[in-house]
C-alpha cells in the first residue's frame, strides 16, 4: 500500500511570509552597512528607488484608474510608507535593530487594539505598554537607549500606522499594484533627501550590488510574498506571525551586526511579541 504525503495548503504561503520576515531583516541588517557610505538618507533613497522600479516592472499598475478621494489615500499611503522607511533607517542608527522592531510594532499593534473594548485586549495593552517603558531612554535595561533612536523608532511606528490605514482603504483587489505606487510616492518624498545628503556618491556604480540587495531583500522580495500569502493564510495565523518580526530582528541584529541586548530589553521584547500575537490570536473570537 502506497501512502502519498500530501502538503497543507497553507503549507506554501506560511513558508512565504516566514521568508519574507527573514529577508527583510537581512535586508536591514545589509542597509546599516550602506550608512557610513551615503548616510541612512541615501540608503532608504537607495531602497524605495530601485525597489519602486523593480514593483512598477513587476506589477504594472500604470492601467489602474482612481478617483480624486481614491487617489489621496493612495497618497497619504505612499507618504507614509516612505518616512516610514527613512524613520527605521534613522533608528537603527542610533539603536540595535531588534529594539526598533519592537518600538515601531507598536504602531499596527496600536491600530488593532483602538477603540476596543473586549477585556482580553487590556491585557495585551499592559503587556505592550510594559515593554514600550521597559525600552524607553530610562536606563531599566542597562544603558539608556539613545532619545532621538527610540522617537524615530516610534515615528516609523505611526507611520506603519497610517500605512496599513489607508492601505486598507486603497483597496486589497489591486494589492501588488497599490504597494508598486505607494513605493513610487514614497521614493518621490525620500529621494530628494538622499540626495541632498550623499550628492554624486549616491550613483557610484561600487554601491549598485548592495543597493539592490536590500531594495530586494527589503522591499520587493518580502512586499510580494506577503501580497502571495495574505489571502491564502487566516487572518488569525497572519497576524500571529508577523508578531515573531521584533524577535527576529533581534537574533538577527545579534547575529549580523553583533548587536547584544540585555535580559530587561530581550524581555521587553518578549513583552511586545506577547501582544501583538496574543492580540491577532484573539482577534477573531470578538462578538459579532
């Protein structure tokens, strides 16, 4: 008797959106290594510039039509997904990256707790706001983090905010499309940073393989396999893994910038981790 080993359907896509986690924080951990170079300013440029060519090439949204309302969300979406990235890149210069990972969580994790009233959510809240302090510029976890590290961390943290709000009311039927816009507006805001800060260097053929990198790795790669896995895995599961990004950043800051954390900031990690994937672990079980 042959018995056939059949794949979970959800198999694949869980597999793409772990991957996708694990190259962006190659991709960040790849970026720090631009910065003494062309500064963090030309190293997002560097990211949303070619990262927004390689989108347009992939998903073609030059047929989509927009009405006026239609076409601000697109906007605001694009904008805040730009100093989104100029923000993370501003953070983890000043702290290690599993730190910023966890501050700017705070931002979509703030956006599925508001305005809930469950009682199961004001236990994520205090988790969350347990590790918000534990990693704030007080000096509970050894040496103070750097003020301006953890506020742009914070920063990027809101505009991870308004990136999900309006990419939601962008609409998900044109996800791949919408992503390749917002990726264009965003480098339309942050090139003209990079380069008043980098000049010339910014084009130097020597920076054009590490520059692709992590505009693949950070950018193209990870925003289409997760355009793959979003409507094939469960909301539920979704959102519990994309909870684990803190902590990967944090192995993966260990690992390749060399970056060591203290047992208060590991655990406020933990903390935020806890949240976030306890909060989209219960998402769903809300009265309808």
């Amino acid at each position: 008797m042959i018995i056939e080993a059949k794949t979970s359907p959800i198999a694949v896509p869980m597999t793409a959106l772990m991957v996708a986690m694990a190259c962006f924080q190659l991709g960040a951990a790849l970026a720090k290594s631009l910065f003494p170079l062309v500064g963090v300013g030309g190293t997002a440029a560097l990211r949303l510039a070619i990262a927004s060519v390689i989108l347009l090439i992939v998903w073609r949204p030059w047929h989509l039509r927009f009405t006026p309302a239609q076409l601000r969300t697109v906007i605001v979406y694009g904008v805040a997904m730009g100093w989104m990235n100029y923000f993370f890149y501003l953070a983890i210069s000043y702290i290690p990256l599993g730190i910023t990972m966890a501050l700017e969580f705070t931002g979509p994790l703030g956006v599925a707790l508001f305005a809930s009233r469950r009682p199961v959510d004001f236990l994520w809240i205090l988790l969350a706001g347990i590790g918000l302090i534990a990693l704030l510029p007080l000096g509970l976890g050894g040496q103070p983090l750097s003020v301006l590290g953890v506020a742009y961390a914070l920063g990027a943290g809101l505009c991870w905010a308004l990136y999900i709000v309006f990419g939601r009311r962008a609409g998900t039927a044109h996800g791949g499309q919408i992503t390749a816009l917002g990726t264009v507006i965003g480098a339309v805001m942050i090139v003209p940073i990079g380069l008043s800060q980098s000049g010339a260097q910014l084009f130097a053929p020597s920076l054009l393989p590490a520059a692709i990198g992590v505009a693949v790795l950070s950018s193209a790669l990870p925003y289409s396999l997760e355009m793959y896995a979003m409507p094939r895995i469960p909301t539920r599961t979704f959102g519990v893994l994309m909870s684990l990004n803190p902590a990967l950043g944090a192995i993966s800051g260990l690992i390749f910038l060399g970056e060591m954390l203290s047992v208060v900031q590991w655990s406020a990690i933990a903390c935020i981790v806890a949240a976030s994937a306890g909060s989209a672990a219960t998402r769903e079980l809300a009265p309808v």
